[in-house]
C-alpha cells in the first residue's frame, strides 16, 4: 500500500526493545518516543498481554472495554496509567488519536464493527495501524484498504483465574497490510517470544483450528473423564500421570504412531463393553455418541475394518 510506505519503524540497538513508528520526526525525536497504543478489549488475552507488552516498551495510553470497570480494573495493573473508559467513548470523539497502535483483543464477533468503527465514525488517521489478536479471524476484517493493519496471535490458552503464561515459550503468529508494519509487528513479537512464524490468514486459520484439536477438544475429553469419575467416586488425579505421559509422547513422535487403546487395536470386545457401561450410567449416555464418533474415527485412521 503506497501510503503506508513513507511509514517505518526503528530500534536503535538490537535487543534493547522500545518501539518507534512516528513519521516525520528525526532519530533523535524518535528516540524520545516509546510505542503508543490505545488497547480495546479487557478480557483474557488483555488481561496478560497488556502488562506483557508494557514490560517491552508498549506504553498505553487508553484502556477501553465494553463494561468500563473491567477497562478500569485493567488499567489499574497497568504502570503507564493509561486512561479508560467504556467504549460508548468512541461515538463521544473521546478516542485517544495519539497513539500509533490500536490493539482489538475483542471477543471475536465485535471486531469487524469495531474496526470499522475505529476507522470510520472514530476517523482514526490513516496512519494509525489496527492489531487484532485472533487465531480464526482473517486480516480483511481490519480493512486493509482503510489503513495498515496486522494480526498477532499468541498460540496460548489464556484465563484470568490462570498465572500468567511464559510469553518467551508462546509462538506468535503475525500478518500484515504492508512491509512497515510487518516489520513493527515482528520486532514487538520479537521481545516477547523465541518463535516468531509470518503466516497469512489461512495458515493461521489452520493452526487455530490445530489448536482447537489439541487444547479446546482435548480438554473436553479430560472433562467426560472427570465427569466420570466424579459420578463413580474416583479422584481425578489419578489420571495425571497418564496425561503427561501421553502429551511427552506425542511430543516427541507422530502422535498416531503412539496411539494405544481398544479402538487403535481394533478390540471390538472391548468397545462394546465399554458402550454398554456408558449406557449404564446416567453421566456417561450424554457422552456415548461422543465415545462411538470417536472410535470410528481412531479405526479408520488406522486403517482397520469397523
Ligand atoms: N482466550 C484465549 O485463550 C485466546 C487465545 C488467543 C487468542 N484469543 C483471541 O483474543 C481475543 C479476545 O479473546 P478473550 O479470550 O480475551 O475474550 P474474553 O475474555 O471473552 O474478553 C472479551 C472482551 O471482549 C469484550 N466484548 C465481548 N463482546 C463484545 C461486543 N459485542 N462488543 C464489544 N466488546 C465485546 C469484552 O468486554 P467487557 O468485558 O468489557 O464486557 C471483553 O473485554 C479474541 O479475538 C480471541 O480469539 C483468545
């Protein structure tokens, strides 16, 4: 995008992480400025990335969210003391325009109106770059015709309740409208993470969906195991070891080369037992179709008769 490329971001020395995108200004009066941003969003990922990037050299100058307290609660863990406020601010010209970032950490469906309303009611400046942080959502949603955009999502299960990840050991995914802000993108993923990887919207689709496999579908199964358990008495913990056992194994192999159980063995002895106690217990029918997709699944992949 030819507009975009008077734009450029510096770091004076390797390693040392501030973050400088303002046009027009001399080294010097660059070096006086660390990275703005403005952050929308006060949810899980806003709750441990907004202190992750301050460490950085992000310093945040709004906070909003829908519910203004939780822009506020977050603002509060902040050390750069940003502002907050709720998001009707944006229809009240109460949007902070000084900022060279505006990071979107959303719940998904809210940041298509969202950016357009950044861009259009806000009347964001063209120069300003829009960041969502979603693993399913393609960079077209940020329209990039309007303005530079880009796209950094952390390949992390993130929770209020949980401590704060090991942002070094998170890989990042980032995307772009154009090559400045890739490179501002890179450099700010840079400081976090080891595992920086440039991918477009339908890689990184991809390994979302990846990650909804093995994080989202497989805590579902820990919880019918739970489940389980909790209706026949059993702790939980018990299964513990197994699941570290299974994660160090399929780490270090083709994880299919490493499955065991009745289904890969093709024991339909003991799939049908095992159907039959699903339906003896009033927790386990709910889960019963869940157990045969599965299974069909399992035998099929390895290539046995059903
Ligand atoms: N959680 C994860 O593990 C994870 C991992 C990687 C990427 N992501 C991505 O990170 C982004 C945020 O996810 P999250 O887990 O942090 O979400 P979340 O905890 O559900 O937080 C959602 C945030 O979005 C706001 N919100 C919800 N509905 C809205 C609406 N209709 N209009 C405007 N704002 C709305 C909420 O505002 P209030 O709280 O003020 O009501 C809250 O600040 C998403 O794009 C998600 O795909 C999440």
């Amino acid at each position: 995008m030819e507009q975009h490329s008077k734009f450029r971001s510096v770091m004076d020395e390797p390693g040392q992480f501030d973050f400088y995108l303002v046009p027009g200004l001399s080294l010097e009066e660059q070096r006086e400025r660390k990275l703005r941003a403005v952050l929308i969003g006060a949810g899980n990922v806003a709750f441990h990335l907004a202190p992750a990037l301050e460490r950085v050299g992000i310093c945040w100058v709004q906070v909003l969210s829908r519910n203004a307290e939780n822009a506020g609660a977050l603002a509060a863990r902040l050390r750069s003391k940003p502002a907050w406020g709720g998001l009707e601010v944006l229809e009240k010209d109460g949007l902070d325009m000084s900022a060279q970032l505006y990071f979107l950490a959303v719940r998904d469906e809210a940041v298509p109106a969202l950016a357009s309303c950044l861009r259009e009611q806000a009347a964001l400046p063209q120069d300003r770059i829009l960041v969502h942080v979603s693993g399913a959502l393609p960079l077209e949603v940020l329209k990039p015709d309007s303005g530079p955009c880009g796209v950094l999502y952390f390949l992390q299960t993130f929770s209020k309740s949980a401590p704060c990840p090991d942002f070094s050991r998170i890989p990042v995914c980032i995307e772009a409208s154009d090559s400045p802000t890739l490179e501002c993108l890179e450099r700010l993923a840079r400081s976090l993470s080891g595992k920086v990887r440039v991918l477009d919207s339908r890689q990184r689709s991809f390994l979302h969906l990846g990650g909804v496999f093995a994080c989202n579908y497989v805590n579902f199964m820990y919880t019918v195991a739970y489940d389980l358990f909790r209706e026949q008495g059993i702790d939980f913990s018990l299964l513990a070891p197994l699941m570290e056992e299974t994660l160090r194994k399929a780490e270090a192999n083709p994880p299919f080369a490493v499955q065991t159980g009745p289904a890969a063995r093709g024991d339909a002895a003991v799939l049908a037992r095992q159907e039959a106690l699903l339906a003896s217990s009033e927790t386990g029918r709910a889960y019963l179709e869940v157990y045969r997709l599965l299974a069909k699944a399992v035998q099929e992949r390895a290539g046995k008769k059903i």
